[in-house]
C-alpha cells in the first residue's frame, strides 16, 4: 500500500541557523536568511590562493582556510633565519607582527589572533623558545623543556602539543610535551622517534605521521600516550616533509617528499586514502585549516624556487550545504 509520506513527501525543517552535519540530500529552510538550503556531493580539489608577501619554506602555520597565519621559516633573502609573520584573509596575505626569536623548522597551532610559535631552529642551533602571538604582536612564552627543531606541533595557544623532531646533537627524539598556557611538562611518548614529520588535532587528540625514518607510520595520542593508527598509501620517500591539517579523526597530509610530491591523502581516523591532487609539488610547507577547507602556503621545491610564495586552498569531498532558492 503506497503511504503518505511516499506520495507527499515528509516536511521541510524550518531552522535558524544550517546545520552543522547536514547529511547528503538533507533539505531545509533558514529563517534567517530567508533561504531554502540543502546539501549536495562535493568533489575535492585545490585550488590557488593569495601570494605570499616573503617567500618562506618551513614555516610554521595556525589558524583557518579564511583568517590563516603563516609564522617564520627560511627567508629567500640574506638569511636563514626569518622572523616575519602573515596574515591570510581568504585571499590575500598581509605582513604582521615580527617574531622576537628568528627561526625555521618551528611547529605552531592556534588561531589567528591567539596563535603559539616554537621549537625549531634559530642561530646558532635549535631552540626551545616559544612565543605566543594576540593578533599584532609576539610575546614570549614558557619555554620548551629541550631545545628541538623539525618538529610537529598541534592544539590551541592554552593547550598545545609538540611532539617528535630533532635535538641540538642531530638526534630524533620521541619526546612530547604539553603547554597550558604558560609552561610546558612532558607527555606521552611517540612510540618510535621522527623528524620532520607531519601533525594535526588537539593536545588531547593529537596526531602524527610521516617524517624520518619511519615515513609511512602514523600515532594518535589521546591526552597521555600513543599508539599505532593506520599506514600512509604514499610510499616512504614521499612521506618526510608533509604538512597536517585538521583534527585526528579528520586530518589531511599534503605534498612532501624527498623527491617532492604533489599527493594528498584523507585521514578518518582509522584509514588513509588518496584524494585529489596538489597544483604544484611542493615540500615544507605551513598549513592551517580543517579537512574541509585546508590551506597550505609556503614550501620549497628547488627546480621551481626554494622559497615558495604560493598558496593553495583545499575543499574536501562530500556533503556540502548549497543553496536551492531565496524567499
């Protein structure tokens, strides 16, 4: 017998605000903008971005895909120490404050205007300096129990996690510790040591894969030690030098590689898989921004320029609200 809803149809939600985990082919009226909205499937893809005012490889990132923050890196002038920050609005970059402490091979997480810098490399060597920045200046901040270099870092300004890298005497740690605020304490260690590794989520739901020399790996921390998470498709000589974006049931790692790649890979929090390719190959670069809409800028790739300038945005797949008509 064929029913009601089956000929009709069921109602059409009316909300003040689009919901948050809308699902495929869901339907509903914002009273508030007046629109009838819906979802439909959305292919991933990057896409060009805003330049960079100073070309930067090794930088550090925070933020989202429209209020990004790129922190540091190797300089394309005199040195390799930079000390410049930029701002990203969406589509272009604008020079912020200056760090106090120039460096390269730093990690950094947070927000736009509550962003925090630290570890990596500053002359003469590695640092354990951390900054923490308000959206115009840098101030400094408790600093790192060892000094470490190429490593990754994840969390907000208050709750921050840095983990793995490479110590002043050119040794890979396992090492993490947590910032509240003010002063770091150690954490849970990786269960194997890596540099130059890719990270991504919360103090509390961190995660890391990649780096040297186990480059296909991947851990999640849940607040106080590590374990083994799913392997990355890309082979191991593309694996070093990735860049993380997103939290640790969503994540994404883009490009890296010895012989530099333009491969991204989607992280569900159990799995690996290929999506859809980087415009340019690209290593060492900042990232910033969710699964859904990554941002990547910066980097290196030496047969193009060593100092990237360039910019790419990332629009991950799958349900995405459109809207159907206005009132």
């Amino acid at each position: 017998m064929t029913t009601y809803k089956e000929i009709k149809g069921t109602n059409i939600q009316v909300l003040s605000s689009d919901p948050s985990n809308a699902l495929l082919g869901q339907i509903w009226y914002n009273s508030t903008t007046n629109l009838l909205k819906g979802t439909e499937l959305a292919t991933a893809g990057w896409a060009t971005g805003g330049t960079l005012n100073n070309g930067r490889n090794a930088a550090a990132g925070a933020g989202t895909q429209t209020a990004g923050l790129a922190i540091a890196g190797f300089n394309a002038g005199t040195t390799d120490y930079l000390n410049k920050a930029e701002e990203y609005n969406g589509s272009t970059w604008a020079n912020a404050g200056n760090l106090n402490t120039a460096r390269n091979r730093l990690a950094g997480c947070g927000t736009q205007t509550a962003a925090l810098a630290f570890g990596g490399n500053a002359s003469p060597g590695a640092t354990n300096s951390t900054e923490e920045y308000d959206g115009s200046a840098w101030t400094g901040g408790g600093n790192l129990g060892t000094a470490v270099r190429s490593l990754a870092g994840c969390g907000t300004q208050t709750s921050g996690l840095a983990f793995g890298g490479e110590t002043p005497a050119a040794a890979t740690t396992n090492a993490t510790e947590e910032y509240n605020g003010s002063s770091w304490t150690a954490g849970g260690n990786l269960g194997t040591s890596k540099d130059n590794l890719g990270g991504c989520g919360t103090q509390t739901a961190g995660l890391a894969f990649g780096g040297a020399p186990s480059p296909q790996t991947t851990e999640e921390y849940n607040g106080s030690s590590w374990t083994s998470g799913g392997t990355l498709n890309t082979g191991d000589a593309s694996n070093r030098y990735r860049t993380g974006i997103g939290i640790q049931t969503a994540a994404i790692a883009a490009g890296g590689g010895d012989t530099i790649t333009t491969a991204t890979e989607e992280y569900n929090g159990t799995s690996w898989t290929a999506t859809a390719a980087m415009n340019v190959q690209n290593q060492r670069m900042g990232g910033a921004g969710s699964r859904t809409a990554g941002l990547v800028f910066g980097g290196q790739n030496p047969s193009i320029n060593a100092y990237m300038t360039t910019t790419e945005e990332f629009t991950g797949g799958g349900a995405v609200a459109v809207t159907i008509s206005s009132a």
